[in-house]
C-alpha cells in the first residue's frame, strides 16, 4: 500500500539543504550497536514523540554519505535524521528513524562512485551493508514497526547503497527515495513495483548524473512507474 503523504515528506525532506548537527538530535537518537560476523555496527534509533502502547509506527531508513562516515555514532545523523527530530516534524510524523553509520575508509556498496556505467551487483552483500541490514531486521524485531510503512532513503555513498538495500530486500520497503546514487539497472525488475522517487543534480561532479538516468529508465522499461526530479544545475 502505498503512503504518499509520508512518501512527500521523505523526498522533500531528504533534498533540503544541510542542518547543523545540535544536542536536540543527540538527545533525541538512542545510540546502539549490532554485530554481525566479524563486525561491529554502530547505529542510531529515533522513537515516535508521545508514543502509545499497541499502536504500530512507520520505520524510514537513512543511509548516509561518505563525509559522514566514522566510529562516533553521531556524525551521521545529519540531513535527514537531523530534519526529522524537530518538533514539528515529530508531532506531524510520528515515527522510528533508523540511522546506521559505516565505518572510515568503507562504503555500502564496493564501486566506484564516479563511473558512469554500472558494475553487476555482487552476490552478497559486503561487510557493511550485510551489517545494516542485521540492524533493519533487529529494529523491525524488537519495535512496533508498521511492516506495511517501512522507508528507505540514502544521499551520494548512501543513495548507492539504498539502490542496492531495496534490490536485495524488495518486499521490506514501501517506498524508495535514493539521492545522487546509483545501481544495477540489471536488476531494476526487482523494485519495479515499488513507489520510487529518485534525485539528482544535473551538475553533479561527484556521482554521474547518468546513473539515476540508467536506474529510471530501467525501471520504466520493467514496468515501473517512478518518479525522477533532476535538479538543474545542481550540484553534488
């Protein structure tokens, strides 16, 4: 089923301008961690303001740029994660918001962010997106998540990466928002039926504009129906 007024908020949201990370998002983000195999992720969580016992609640997942990476767990709740802890947001949008944070010197998804043309998915996922998604799957275990209202979203490393989390789970996410990404055009049929709504900077000097272009127009020819803002003459 599909939400559009979460949906909305999500893609206009996540293509604002950059916030300065405050106390308010620290406070209001619990830090945890989860290991899987050999590594250790640290990530954040993000509970509904005022929220009721019995009642299910939507779950957005923000995957995070490369400057955003580290060990501290905190640096990547900027952009989207800092956006969604306002007040007014909260109380519009109650909801979980789930921030995990890559490790220094690695990436969701082992390519190259600035060639133009894809690589074929891996068969698995690495190390850290394998990570993530044992911390999707804990979240959605132990919290009143509302399976149906379950989003995905991630900017430049993290629009990659959210690419490739929705192929590898396509029936998790009731929508998709990628940013300044890419993926494997060649596995578009397994997202197709999903509310998609991609973004770009038709300037962009760090990840090729083409690749949102290559993932659209794959989607469109497997079916789906997604939208796809171009922003002209943006930048990174």
């Amino acid at each position: 089923m599909t939400h559009p007024r979460q949906f909305m908020l999500l893609a206009v949201v996540c293509s604002s301008s950059a916030f300065a990370q405050n106390q308010q998002a620290l406070d209001r983000y619990e830090a945890h961690s989860i290991k899987h195999g050999e590594t250790t992720l640290n990530y954040r969580l993000m509970k509904p303001a005022n929220q009721k016992a019995g009642q299910k609640y939507p779950l957005v997942v923000f995957l995070h740029g490369a400057g955003e990476r580290g060990s501290e767990n905190k640096r990547q709740l900027l952009y989207l994660p800092q956006a969604m802890a306002g007040d007014d947001r909260r109380q519009a949008f109650p909801c979980f918001v789930l921030a995990p944070q890559c490790h220094k010197g690695k990436q969701w998804v082992d390519v190259p962010w600035s060639e133009k043309k894809s690589r074929p998915m891996a068969k698995e996922p690495n190390k850290m997106m394998a990570a993530a998604l044992a911390a999707l799957d804990k979240v959605l275990a132990e919290q009143p998540i509302d399976r149906s209202r379950v989003y995905l979203t991630g900017l430049s490393m993290g629009g990659y990466g959210s690419w490739e989390m929705a192929i590898r789970r396509p029936n998790v996410f009731a929508a998709l928002a990628p940013i300044c990404g890419g993926g494997d055009e060649r596995q578009a049929k397994r997202i197709a039926g999903l509310p998609i709504w991609a973004w770009h900077g038709d300037k962009d000097g760090a990840v090729p504009v083409e690749r949102s272009r290559t993932m659209i127009t794959a989607l469109k020819q497997a079916g789906g129906k997604p939208m796809y803002t171009e922003v002209q003459g943006g930048g990174h």
